[in-house]
C-alpha cells in the first residue's frame, strides 16, 4: 500500500520505518529541511536501538522517501497517518494545532478513497470533529483512530509484537484498510480491537493514565516502606504476583517521566473536568508525581544534612528511563533544578542524555560529563536517577577514591546494596527506612 505519515517525531518515524518494513511503500513528510535532508541520507534525529538498521535498509529496498512536500508525498496514497505532536496547553489540555494544521495541508489531496489515520493522541471526540471539518469543506475522506503504544527504548518490538492493535473507524472500509496495513502482523495473531472513534481516542489516553497510577501507587507503597521497615523489592514482587495486578509498572523509582505519560494524564484529567465526569484518582497522581521530586530532594537534604548550599552532587542519569536520550519531564533534570535552587553544585553525568540536558539545562553550578567517574570527583554525594545498566558495572572501588564523602542515593534501586556497602560507601536506595 502506498502510507504517507506527516510528522516525523518519534512516533511518525518508528510507524513510518516499520511499516516500509512491512512491506509498504511509505512516504514520511516533515515541514523541517533540515530533518528531511538528514533522512533521506539515513541520518536519525532520534536514538532508538536498531532503528537506523532498518531505516537503511528501507532506503536501499527504495521503500521510504522523506520529503517536506505535500504534492509529493500525496500522489496515489492509500492512506495517511497523522503523526504530529499534541503537547499539553497551560491547562493540560491537549493542543491539537499541529494535527489541523496537518489536515489543513493535506485536505486538498484527500478524496473518499483515502483514509485519514490520526496516530497522535487526542482528546476524546477529536477525530468526529475532524470528520465534521472537512465535511464544511465538502471533503468526504475516511477517518480512523490508531493511537499508538510504542515505548522509547523498545519501539522496534514494540511496532512488531505489540499487545494489541487498537483502531477506532465508523465504517467497514476504513476498517478493511487498516486490516491491511497491518496484515503481516494480524498473521501473527496479534489481537485487534475494531472499536468506534471516540473508544479509541479514550483507550489511549485510559492506558496511560492507568500505567501513570500504578507507578505513583507503588511510589507511595515505597513511602510507606520507609517508615514502617517494610521491604519495597519484596512489596512489589508480592502484589506482582497476583495475576490479577500483573508485575510490570510496579517498580518504585523517582516519578513518571517521558513525552506521554505526565501529558496523557493532565490532559485526561482536562477531559474528565470537561465532562464533568468525576476522578479522583487522575489529580491524586498527578499532585503525587509532581511531588516526587520535591520529596526525593528531601531525602537527600535529610541524609546530608539539611543545608545543600555548596554540597558537591553527582547525578548519574539524565533521561527519564535508560535506552533512550530523551529528557522530556525527566525526574531527573527536576531534581536537578530543585538541588540548584537550594545551592548545590551538580556534576552530572548520563550515557546518552547530555547532549539534550545541555540544551536544555544551564548554570553556573552545573557541569556535565562524559565520564562518570569525573562526574563522581570529589562528591558529596552521588545520586543515581536512571537505571542505566552502566551504572552497575561502574568501578563503584574506583569512584569511592575520589568522592568526598562516601554516600550513595540510589533512586532506581540498581546497585547491589551488600557489595556497595562492602566496598565502604553508605547506601540509600527507595523504600528503605533510613535510621
Ligand atoms: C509510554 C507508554 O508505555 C507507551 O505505551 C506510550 O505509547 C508512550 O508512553 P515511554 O514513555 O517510552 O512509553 O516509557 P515507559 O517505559 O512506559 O516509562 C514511562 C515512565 O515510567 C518512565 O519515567 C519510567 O522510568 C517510569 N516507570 C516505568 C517507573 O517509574 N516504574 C515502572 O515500573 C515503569
């Protein structure tokens, strides 16, 4: 089939990738030049293991183009994805000015033989006005929903083993297209959910926020852990044993982060508020999640004593999660923010992270560097804040000759506590009473 997606972020370029891997003939547009010169030359402005293999390799077979040209990418399409991003407005409201703009575009090339996918996620009812839209512009194309679950990191097998393929359509035609776009996948019984528009829109959203609340739950669990002596790893594991709980989303840490989770949930609870419709438990999360660094910096001021003016930190991990080079709401770079504010010196160090941080985050009294155990120079304290697997085969008898004080904050609870404590070093993880 011939697939134009519009938007190459991560969502757009993995689906895009993927689905000339399958077999299709996709076209990839993108209003940035620069981007698109990059990628017809196969160079990522994304890091996703093994995702420049397969982007080659389409490139060669002659399966995927980038252009920035909508006569281009238009010509005998079957189907096009909108795949642009939806950040969240002042209110948490999701901002859809991207996904009209992209219709606004494309509209004119639409006709009723085309279906128009929205791939980004948006609000409950989004894609019933869209069809409205176009149809004040006499443009009768098909419309469906297909939110996508791709997690950074993992979105290769993510695309071609997912748990499920959720599309919303309000007719079979719209149906039988997606049906086969993703034919090689349904062969290998993959489930399908067909479901209406505004189900699709909402599982989404629903998934998310679902995922956000069971990791802000067991954060709490961790709290309480904390003060009662109870043992956090084995809390975890308890509840995960129940099939019913499962034993994924369970591990305590430093709050959510990334581009979907903390954005899904506020603009949820937007739509909750919009209905009307009661839910305690979105706003709950969220105050919970935004609070998360704030108590995590309480912990390492109670640990080093109250005053952190002049305390030399060593953060090792800048990304929301290891396997990725994304700082979006990165619980990291807030606790960094809150540490300056009180007067540290950070030295932070990340395998993939810095490049991003350092566009993101400077000041005067934050360094960063590649080697990890420079970051560590005369620290008083190191703070691991992603569960990079590097970290636990650091030279952890190395960096206890250069630190200044040998103390530990291990927010992802990686490192192996007996050996650590072997070597000298006092150990803190999460969910561990302190004294
Ligand atoms: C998420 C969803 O999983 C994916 O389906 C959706 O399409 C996009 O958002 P992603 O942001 O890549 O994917 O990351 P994910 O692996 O889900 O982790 C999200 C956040 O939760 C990270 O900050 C991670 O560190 C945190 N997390 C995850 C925990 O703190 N504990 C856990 O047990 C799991």
């Amino acid at each position: 089939m011939n697939i134009t997606l519009i938007g190459t972020g991560y969502v757009g370029l993995v689906s895009g990738i993927m689905m000339s891997y399958l077999g299709h003939n996709v076209i990839c547009l993108d209003k940035d030049r620069v981007k698109i010169d990059k990628l017809n030359k196969a160079i990522l402005p994304i890091y996703e293991p093994h995702l420049d293999q397969y982007l080659t390799e389409s490139l060669k077979q002659e399966k995927i183009k980038f252009t920035y040209d909508y006569d281009e990418a238009s010509k005998n399409v079957d189907a096009v994805f909108v795949t642009v991003g939806t950040p969240s407005k002042l209110s948490g409201e999701a901002n859809l000015e991207y996904v009209y703009t992209a219709i606004d575009e494309i509209s004119r090339y639409l006709n009723k033989n085309c279906l128009l996918i929205i791939k980004s996620t948006v609000p409950p009812t989004s894609c019933d006005k869209i069809i409205s839209y176009l149809a004040e512009k006499n443009i009768f194309s098909l419309v469906a929903a297909n939110p996508e679950f791709l997690r950074e990191g993992n979105a290769i097998e993510d695309f071609l083993n997912p748990d499920r393929i959720v599309i919303g359509v309000s007719n079979e035609e719209s149906s039988k297209i997606l049906k086969k776009i993703y034919a090689p996948l349904l062969k290998k019984n993959i489930p399908l959910l067909i479901t209406n528009l505004v189900t699709a829109e909402l599982i989404k959203y629903a998934s998310n926020s679902f995922l956000a609340t069971k990791i802000a739950y067991i954060n709490e669990m961790a709290n309480l852990c904390e003060k009662t002596g109870a043992n956090i790893h084995d809390l975890s594991y308890g509840m995960g044993l129940d099939k019913r709980i499962g034993d994924k989303f369970l591990k305590t840490g430093p709050g959510f982060g990334g581009s979907c989770f903390p954005k899904d949930i506020l603009a949820l609870n937007k739509i909750v508020k919009d209905y009307e419709a009661n839910c305690l438990i979105l706003e709950a999360v969220i105050n919970s999640n935004e609070k998360r660094p704030f108590d995590i910096v309480n912990k390492i001021s109670f640990i080093l004593g109250e005053d952190l003016q002049n305390k030399n930190i060593a953060i090792l991990g800048l990304t929301y999660k290891a396997g990725t080079d994304d700082i979006r709401s990165s619980p990291a770079i807030m606790i960094i923010k809150i540490l300056l504010s009180k007067g540290a010196n950070i030295r932070a160090s990340d395998p993939l992270g810095i490049i991003h941080a350092n566009e993101h985050l400077e000041d005067k009294n934050l360094l960063y560097f590649d080697s990890t155990v420079e970051a560590c120079n005369g620290a008083d304290a190191v703070i691991i804040a992603t569960e990079w697997p590097e970290f636990t085969k650091l030279n952890w008898e190395k960096i206890y000759t250069k630190v200044k004080l040998p103390i530990i904050i291990d927010l992802r609870n990686i490192l192996n506590a007996r050996l650590i404590k072997e070597i000298g070093f006092e150990y803190y993880n999460i969910g561990t009473k302190i004294r």
